[in-house]
C-alpha cells in the first residue's frame, strides 16, 4: 500500500508510504483519495492526520520519472486528480493536521498547504518549491496556497529563487505552526498525536472544530457578506447539536464539560 491507514482513538493517520522520499504517483493519489473519504465518512474518525514513512522525507513531491515518461494530456489529468484530491483535505469538516517528519519539497509542501495545522520536527530537513529548477511551476495548488499563506510577493520570491529552507524559517514565515524537539521520529510523533489529541472528544467539542475550519476555509475564499452566512449556518447546525447543549449545560452548572463528538 503507498498510504498506510490507522486509526487510534478519535484520529485517523495517513502515511505516505513509498521510500526512500515517499514521492507521489496517480496510483498513491488515488489511495490518499479514498482514504481522505474513508476518513470522512468514518464517524468515529474527528482528527485527520498525514505523515510520511522513515525519517528522512515527509514526501518529496511528484514522482520525476514516471512524470517523465507520461504523455501532456496525462500529465493534465494527473495534476487535475492531485488538486481534487488535496481539496478534500480542506473541504472535509475535520481538523487536518500534517506532522512533517523529514524533508517537504516540492509536491510535499503543497500536501502539506493543503492542511489546516502543519507540525514540524526540528532539524528534521528542509522545506520550499523549487520547481522552477525544472522549468516548471508548483502545479498542485503551490502558487495559490503558497500566496494565500505568506503573501503575494514573499510567494513569488520563494517560488522564482526556487529557495529550500529549515522549518525554523518555515514558522518564520507562517508555513509551519509548531516546531517540535524530538529525539526521533517515532517520539516526533508520540507529540503530534498528543498535540491532536486535545481536538477529540471529551477533550474538544470535534464538530465544533470541523465547523471552524470549514467557516475559515470556504469563508476566506468567497464575499464577506456570503461568508457570515456561511458562518451562520454553520453555527445552526453546531446550535441542534449534542455537544453543543453539553457545552451551554456544563457552563451554566460550572462543571468541565464531557463532549461526545455527536
């Protein structure tokens, strides 16, 4: 399998699997599709994590060689696949959170944008598009999401140089959330899944945190005055929930409130 699936209490794990730099064909964007479905569709699922296997790539981008020898027409639909695929991520109503373990160039990186919390090891490897050493763009959203992270001019900068930079710089420049000190990946990411742990139940109110995501997501996207619609009927539903009437019960009675996730 070139994405391995797990569950563990409430968080759903994707790993990309294709050593040694976890790089991505048709065929693994084929399987991280269905298991971002998987993940949706799973009610017991409330947090999304994606990493990549080993130690030293979270993953590198897009398969070269294969790309290679593959014909325009293809290449279209290959990238038209990994935009559908990606936008799921942000489309789906639950936290997704990508644990980057080691290098993330390339297609890795816009992976990982696609994201709503990025978590870093430190000194773990590097991070940026260098595309255009290849006489090409980042064509799996990198321009779009690259810009709507850092800006328009930092983006080009960092696109048009090509630049690879530690995920110290990466937090700089609001690519990276949290950096994280660890030994090895394994203890990298015994802290990733401690860190998501808090956006499950009974710890977080699950829905409620899938709901903020999409309101911020889809909201910032389209006219401010559609976005505080959207933000009004997302807070309806949240309103008819379970975990809402626990929230408002255990406020009023001053105890900690138990969320069930429903």
């Amino acid at each position: 399998m070139l994405i391995e699936y797990t569950t563990e209490n409430g968080i759903a794990v994707l790993t990309l699997n294709d050593p040694p730099a976890n790089t991505y064909s048709y065929e693994m964007m084929q399987q991280l599709d269905a298991s971002i479905l998987k993940a949706r569709m799973d009610e017991r699922v409330q947090v999304i994590v994606i990493t990549g296997s080993g130690e030293k790539f979270f993953c590198a981008g897009a398969n070269i060689q294969v790309l290679s020898g593959i014909t325009p027409e293809f290449k279209y639909y290959f990238c038209l696949h990994a935009n559908e695929t990606l936008s799921r991520f942000e489309q789906t109503p639950k936290l997704v959170i990508a644990a980057i373990n080691g290098h993330c160039v390339g297609g890795g990186l816009e992976v990982a944008m696609a994201t709503d919390i990025r978590i870093a090891r430190r000194n773990a490897g590097k991070m940026g598009l260098p595309e255009v050493s290849l006489g090409v763009l980042p064509g799996t959203g990198g321009t779009q999401r690259l810009a709507r992270l850092v800006g328009k001019s930092r983006a080009i900068e960092l696109m048009a140089t090509g630049e690879l930079f530690d995920f110290a710089r990466g937090q700089e420049l609001g690519l990276v959330n949290q950096v994280l000190d660890s030994e090895n990946a394994e203890e990298f990411m015994t802290k990733v899944m401690d860190y998501a742990r808090q956006f499950t139940a009974p710890n977080k109110a699950a829905r409620a945190v899938g709901r903020i995501k999409r309101a911020v997501q889809t909201g910032a996207e389209i006219p401010f005055e559609s976005a505080l619609a959207l933000e009004r009927e997302l807070q309806q539903q949240l309103f008819q929930s379970e975990d809402a009437k626990e929230g408002l019960d255990a406020y009023v009675n001053k105890r900690k409130a138990e969320f069930r996730g429903k």
